[in-house]
C-alpha cells in the first residue's frame, strides 16, 4: 500500500510530510504496556505504508529512544538515503524555572542523543504558565539553536492566540502550533485559526477521534464507566465529551457520522479525520497509535481517499450546534494545561 500524493504537505520549503502523523503518546505508559520490538516493527510497518512522520516528546517514555533505534536500523538494512525518509517531530516540555542557554542546549542535546539526529527536524516547546514569561526567554535561546543547526524548525504546543500571536510578532520564527482539534473541541475556529492563517502557520492536532470514541465501536453503546476506558486518551476526551454536551449528544454526533460514512462507504473514524484536515490553517492531524498492539493503517489510509460533499458538513453541524461552547467553558486552546 502506498499513500497518494493528497497525503503530502510542504510543511516548510525544505521539509515535506505526511498529513496524518502516527503520534506516539501511546508508547508512554498511560496507554497499557508497549512491547519494544513489535512497536519498531510497527513504526517501519507504518513508515513502508506512507506514514512517515512521526509526534513524540522528552516525556513519552521510550518514544525518542524508538526514533534513534528505527533509524540505526534503517540506517544498518537500507542505508543512509532512507534517514531522508522519515520525519520526527519531538517536544520539550519544561519544567518552569530559569531558562538559561545552558538548561535549553543541554535538554535539545539529551533529544538529538536518544533520536542519534544532528538536528531536530521540528521541536514543539510548550509552556506550562504565562504568568512566567521565561518562555520568551527559552524560545530566543531555541531560535539561537535553530541557527546554529540543532533545530531545523521551531514550533509549538498547546499555545492559545494570544500568546501564539505575541511570540510570532517578537520575531521567533514559529512554523506550526500542535493543539487539540475535533468535532467535539472546535475551540481552534474562535481565533487560532485565523492566527495561524495571518502568519503561515500550520496546526497539528489531537485528539482528532477522541481516543477512538469517534469510530462505530461506540456507536449505540451505552456511557462506558471509568473502568472501561482503558487508556488515558479515552479517559481525557470522555472528559471533553462530559463538558461539551454528554453522552446522549455524542450519539447523535456518531449516529449522523455514520449516516456520511454508510454514504461514501467509509468509516466514523474516516469522516471524523477528513472534516478537520480541511479545516483552514491544520497541516496535519496526529492519529495515536498503539505500537505494537493496535493499529488502523488501512483505514485511515483511505482518509485520502475521502471528499465530503456540500450535504456533509451541515448534517454535522446541525448537532454540534447544539453542544455547550468549550471555548468559555475551558478557555482557548491549551487552557486545561496551564498552572
Ligand atoms: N501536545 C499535546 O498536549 C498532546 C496531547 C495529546 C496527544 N498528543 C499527540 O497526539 C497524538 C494523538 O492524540 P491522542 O492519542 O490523544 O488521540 P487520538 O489520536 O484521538 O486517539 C488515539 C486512539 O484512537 C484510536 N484510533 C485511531 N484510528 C482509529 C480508527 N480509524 N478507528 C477507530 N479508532 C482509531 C486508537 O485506539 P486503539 O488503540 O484502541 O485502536 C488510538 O489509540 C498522541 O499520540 C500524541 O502524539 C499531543
């Protein structure tokens, strides 16, 4: 199976991807135990399909470490040529403190050492208090980096407009925003849309199916208990689901997605990706994937495949119009993360 050329995006001049990234939240611990040789044997198997993009961080367990793994040994059975192949987008996420060029270069070195990369090909920074604003202090010391060849490209996560818009406008060269991003939590359309549009920045998003709640398992399914949801992904979006409107809404969330599905004889899953990838400023959407242990290679392949038509997008909204506004409920994007 080989993904079409739809699936490509010129993320920046020098750096092109694929549009869905295969996220590695779920190699963290918080998703059950990962095994670590069928989830290398799961990244090539992904990256050999077109899925050769890759979201991790410093703190998802073993995930930077699987990088450097998958490309020593894609590096030992095809040679150096199919290092060009794959692209890792890490994070840093710090602890709040100074932020000294010292603590920025030693935290970028610890990343460069677990992927065995000479330059980060994009590192999300996110931030855990704006009322600190050493932020701006630890993305000068990041663009300093970037110019000395450490980091290709600088982005971010979880940042609302606001803050998005200040850091852009100081001069920190910032290609992209990674936030959560579905038909349950829309916040992105209030104002980052159009903040990422104004500067020429990509969103990558999350959460996208909400931990698999968007996909016909749960349709028709009465309101699992916290037991039942397994992994932290399920247990953060039922959270998201609870504050937007509740169980009973979602079904008729899934109910009309599988109406749209059964018609271009796709998936809730499918329908639920290819709604956001064509909302305006998202470059991507992160599919989690259990390494290993789950995957959904061939139908979110056909994501690609997808075109929704004019009758679409009004069957959605006629239920997502009738769910609470998540935006004054939480705040911005990112806003459950801040301190
Ligand atoms: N920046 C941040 O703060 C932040 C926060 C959260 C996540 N992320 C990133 O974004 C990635 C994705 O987020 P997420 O994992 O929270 O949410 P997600 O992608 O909505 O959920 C991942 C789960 O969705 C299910 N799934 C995927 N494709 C499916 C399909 N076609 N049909 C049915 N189920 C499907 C899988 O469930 P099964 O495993 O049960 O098959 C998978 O484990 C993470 O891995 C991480 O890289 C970033």
């Amino acid at each position: 199976m080989v993904l079409p050329a739809s699936s490509r995006l010129d993320f920046t001049a020098d750096l092109d991807i694929c549009r869905l990234l295969v996220g590695m939240w779920q190699v963290s611990g918080a998703h059950g135990r990962i095994d670590p040789e069928r989830a290398l044997a799961a990244m090539l198997a992904h990256l050999d399909a077109g899925f050769t993009t890759f979201d991790l961080a410093d703190h998802y367990g073993p995930a930077e470490d699987f990088v450097g793994e998958l490309r020593r040994r894609l590096r030992a059975a095809r040679g150096d040529e199919a290092l060009a192949g794959v692209q890792a987008f890490t994070k840093w996420v710090p602890e709040p403190g100074p932020m000294t060029r010292a603590k920025v270069e030693a935290a970028i070195g610890v990343s460069l050492r677990r992927m065995d990369v000479a330059a980060l090909d994009l590192l999300q920074f996110h931030w855990w208090d704006y009322g600190d604003r050493r932020y701006l202090d630890a993305l000068r010391h990041l663009t300093d980096l970037r110019a000395l060849g450490k980091i290709r490209h600088l982005g971010l996560t979880n940042f609302d407009a606001e803050h998005l818009e200040e850091i852009v406008r100081s001069g920190i060269p910032v290609v992209s925003n990674q936030v959560q991003y579905s038909l349950v939590d829309r916040r992105p359309e209030v104002a980052m849309s159009e903040v990422c549009r104004t500067h020429g920045i990509h969103l990558l998003t999350y959460g996208t199916v909400a931990g698999g709640l968007l996909s016909e398992r749960y349709l028709g399914a009465p309101e699992p208990t916290r037991g039942q949801l397994t992994t932290a992904s399920l247990q953060k979006y039922k959270r998201m689901i609870d504050a937007w409107g509740g169980w009973a809404l979602f079904q008729e969330l899934l109910a009309a997605l599988d109406v749209i599905a059964k018609k271009h004889v796709s998936t809730i899953a499918n329908v639920a990706v290819r709604t956001i990838l064509d909302r305006p400023g998202v470059g991507g959407v992160i599919l989690g994937v259990r390494l290993g242990e789950s995957e959904h290679i061939r139908e979110n392949a056909r994501v690609f495949d997808l075109a929704l038509d004019a009758e679409d997008l009004p069957r959605i909204e006629s239920v997502v119009s009738r769910s609470r506004d998540l935006f004054a409920v939480i705040g911005d994007c990112g806003d459950e993360y801040r301190r």
